[in-house]
C-alpha cells in the first residue's frame, strides 16, 4: 500500500471510559498535592536508590513537574488518535487497514492512559514518602512497566492476528 487512506474511526465507549479513568486520577493526584500542600516539609526527597531510601531532595514545588509533564503528555498522545494513517504498520493491507487503525489507536489510548495514571501514583506516593510514610515506588515502578511492556505485546500480537 503506497498511500495510506484517510478514515474516520469513531472513538468507542471503552476509549471514552479509559480516558475518563486517566483523567480522574490525574485530577486526583493534582488536588491531593493542592490539599496536603499545607502540612508537606519544605524540602522533600525528589529521587531515590534501589532501596526506595531518598538519595535527592528539593523543594516542595518539584511536585508540580509531574502534572506539568503529564497532562501535556497525554494531550499529546490524544492527538495521535486523530493520524491513524501516521502510524507505523507492519502488516497493513487495503482489506485490514480499518482493523489495523482501530487496533493502533486502542493501543495509543491504552498507553497515554497507562502513562497518566502510573505519574499519578508516582505524584501521589512522592507526597506520602515527603509526609514520612513509605509507599512502593519500586515495586509500583516494576509493575506499571511490566503492564505497559504487556500491553504492547498484546497489541502487537492483535496487530498480526488481524493481518
């Protein structure tokens, strides 16, 4: 296929619910951090070992690059739902091409919401390690990532089922 076709695919209920889901617990951890503003120490650990033991610290104010980076990342990310044909295929053909954009665009929506809500825990857990609790970054990091790495290949493996 020399020139990829320009389609419209219509966003699905599933697509909305998960964005929805992003969303939320983006809006939640940014209120959390709004609401224990107040009783967080000045200065916060802002990097940590393998051991989850703080190793970097800083202000109080580095919570906000999270959401900074996140919300931008995800707005972004949903732009890329509208350029199915920008995609990269391997197995694109005329009578699978609508297939093949769903799918890409299903596992583009999957993604950016995967990426917004493990910041949004990170965010989360960072205020609670600052208030002197100690949350699972490690354990989080590894699961969110074994997640995305399966989602991937999910999706892959979709992508040649429907060649």
């Amino acid at each position: 296929m020399n020139e990829r076709p320009k389609l419209k695919i219509k966003k699905t209920a599933w697509e909305y619910v998960l964005d929805g889901i992003g969303l939320l617990a983006f809006l939640a951890s940014l209120f959390y951090i709004f609401y224990m503003w107040s009783v967080l120490p000045v200065e916060i650990p802002i990097h940590f070992d393998v051991h989850n033991e703080p190793n970097g610290w800083g202000s109080r104010g580095v919570l906000f690059i999270i959401p900074a980076i996140n919300l931008p990342m995800w707005v972004g990310m949903l732009f890329l739902d509208q350029y199915p044909h920008k995609h990269n295929y391997i197995w694109l053909t005329e009578e699978n091409v609508y297939c093949q954009y769903h799918n890409s665009i299903l596992l583009a929506n999957v993604m950016r919401n995967q990426f917004i809500i493990f910041f949004s825990l990170v965010s989360w857990m960072t205020v609670d390690l600052a208030r002197g609790g100690d949350p699972p970054l490690g354990r989080t990091a590894l699961i969110s990532f074994a997640v995305m790495l399966a989602t991937m290949v999910f999706f892959t493996y979709r992508s040649y089922r429907i060649r």
